[in-house]
C-alpha cells in the first residue's frame, strides 16, 4: 500500500513538473519577440474596445497576472535591449547636491507637511531605484507627477457644480499641464521604462494614495497642494539636470522617439503652449532631433511647470490670475478686473438687447 503511493505521489509530482516546464517554455516561446526590439504591447493600458470598469479590471488584472508570472519565472531583463545596455547613470547624491544649490540661491517656502511627505518620497525613491535604473525612476517620477492636475481639475470641477467657485481658465491650465506630463510618461514607456512589473504595481498604487492625498489637502488648503507639486516639480528639474549631464555622450548618439518628435515639433502644438502660461504661443519651439534634446525639453517642461504652481499658490493674494497664454495674449484675459470689465461690458450688451425688444413692444 505504501509503494502505491509513493508511486501516485511520485507521477503526480512528474505531472506537476512536467507542467511547470511547458508552462515556462511556452512564456519563453511567446515573448521571443522582445529579444528582437523595443517593444512593450503586453504592458499598455489600451484595449480594443472602452469597456465598463468590471471589463477593464479584469483584461487588466489578467494582464498583469501574465507579467507577474513572466516576472517571477524569467528574468524580464532577457527581453530588452533597452536601457540598461546604454548604461545611463543618474546619481542620487549629485541630485541632493544639485536641489540644495537651488534652495540657496531660490529658497522654497513649503509648509512643514507638504516638505515632510515630499522628504519621505524622494527618500522612497532613491532607496528603490538603483542608479543604473534613471529610466525606470523618471517612468515612477512621471506616473506621480501628473496626478496632481487630476485631483486640482477634480476639486474645481467640485467646486463649480456646486456653485461654490468657477475658474475655467484655471482648469485649461491644468489640463494642459496634465498633457504635458502624459507625454513625458508615453516618451518613458517608448524607453522600456515600465518594463518591470514590480515598477509599475508601486507606481500605479501610489499614484491612486497620491491622488487621494492631494484631494484631501486641497479641501483644506489649496496653496499646500500646488507646493506639492511646486517641490516635486523642482525635484524632477534637477534630476533631468544631472542626468543630462552625467549621460550627455550617449544621449547625443541616440535618435528622438517618435512620440517626442510629435509632440515638441510635428504635432498639435496648442496644448504645448497652453501650459507655459509666462510665454506667448509659438514663442517655444525647442529641437527635438536626439535624445540629449528631447531630456532637455523635458527639463525645461519642468521649470515651467514650477512657475505656473508658484503662480497657483499666488492666486488668492495678487488677485492675478492663472490663464492660459492663449487667453492672455489674444483675449488679454489677466486680472480679476479684466474679468470684471468683460462682464460689465456683457450687462451693458444685455441692457441694450432688451431696451430693443422693449421699443419693438
């Protein structure tokens, strides 16, 4: 009896193994394609159809499962050419060094909080990512660094349904600012930054504890919001900064994705304007021809942003709008009193409308 079943334990065990092994041949076998290019189809949130969330979840979790098992039975390294046979480099010390400069000569007024949580994530950061990993941690950076802008456009959407407050101009803005960072994330993606699944289940999940976080502290104080950003906009300056500089040669010999050309020079530029709200439209047009140029248009995107979210946090007290360049330089929409005078002029339009209609009578 015993031998019976030490002998269904021993083909029950040759069973599994066998089926581990077809398993594990089988992922290799399909995913041969990733040796041959630079190409990350199984990781992208797109399907062919917008479905309801319960549709989305699950394509999404079945997804994931699929890179889980692939992360966990096979080195996904295998399967990229991109970047770490480059070997870019991005200093974490020389970050720190960099970001302390600044603070000398542009002092940040941040509130003890907002700095706290911005500490404890830059911190996060540099202890997750190596630093033979720059691509990856600008994928996270950007993954965060736009969530703000939802949560500013959900809160002022709030605020104007309710009736509370209306800024649409401010809302353009960030919507326009949110754009800006979609394509620094898209330009990350076409570099294999999402590559690993670990990198993108935390860059996901902190996004969404981000999002709340931000909604949260704009309910009760709008100008610490934009100081989030204001700091981790002025965290991602000075890392493009160092990278740029520590990675200049290689970066120089290696050509421009597709999505950056489009974005800096071929394609539909209102939006690239739109969130430079200190420059007039078309005054900006950077090249984008290699790599060097398309980090160092996304540097100079940074600051820009700095500046509108220092603009932001003076909203209340300057009473100087925040409006997109569109506005300001062909509507001349820029004060409070322009919007003041544009309604007194609507008032006196409506007056003249119904002193027509009331001699018509």
């Amino acid at each position: 009896m015993k031998h019976k079943l030490v002998d269904i334990s021993s083909i029950i065990f040759l069973l599994l193994a066998q089926t581990c092994a077809f398993c594990y041949n089988n992922l290799i076998h399909r995913n041969q394609r990733y040796l041959n290019g630079f190409t990350f189809s199984k990781i992208k949130m797109t399907s062919q159809s917008f479905d309801s969330a319960f549709g989305l979840g699950i394509n999404n979790f079945k997804r994931e499962c699929n890179a889980l098992i692939k992360a966990v039975f096979v080195d996904e390294k295998i399967f990229n050419n991109m970047p770490e046979c480059l070997e870019f480099k991005l200093t974490n010390d020389l970050v720190k060094q960099s970001e302390i400069k600044r603070n000398l000569k542009d002092k940040v007024s941040a509130h003890p909080i907002a700095k706290l949580f911005y500490d404890f994530g830059c911190n996060s950061i540099d202890l997750f990512f190596s630093e033979d990993r720059p691509i990856a941690r600008f994928w996270l950076l950007e993954t965060i660094a736009r969530i703000p802008y939802f949560s500013y456009v959900s809160m002022l959407h709030l605020y104007e349904t309710l009736g509370w407050w209306r800024q649409s101009s401010l809302r353009k803005v960030h919507f326009a600012e949110e754009w800006n960072e979609l394509h620094h994330l898209l330009i990350m993606e076409s570099l294999g930054g999402n590559k690993i699944w670990l990198d993108r289940f935390c860059g996901y999940h902190l996004a969404i504890v981000y999002y709340w976080l931000i909604v949260v502290t704009y309910l009760v104080s709008p100008k610490t919001a934009y100081q989030f950003s204001e700091l981790l906009e002025i965290h991602a300056e000075e890392s493009y900064a160092v990278f740029l500089e520590q990675n200049a040669d290689i970066l120089r010999n290696i050509p421009a994705p597709d999505i950056a050309v489009s974005y800096y020079s071929s394609g539909d530029l209102y939006e690239f304007d739109d969130f430079q709200i200190d420059r007039p439209p078309g005054s900006r047009r950077p090249p984008c021809e290699n790599l060097y140029d398309v980090f160092k248009n996304i540097r100079d995107d940074e600051a820009e942003h700095v500046s509108t979210m220092r603009a932001c946090q003076n909203y209340s007290t300057l009473g100087k709008m925040v409006v997109s360049p569109h506005e300001r330089y062909v509507n001349n929409v820029d004060t409070l009193d322009n919007v003041v005078i544009t309604r007194s002029k609507w008032v006196e339009w409506s007056n003249n409308i119904n002193k027509l209609k009331t001699s018509k009578v």
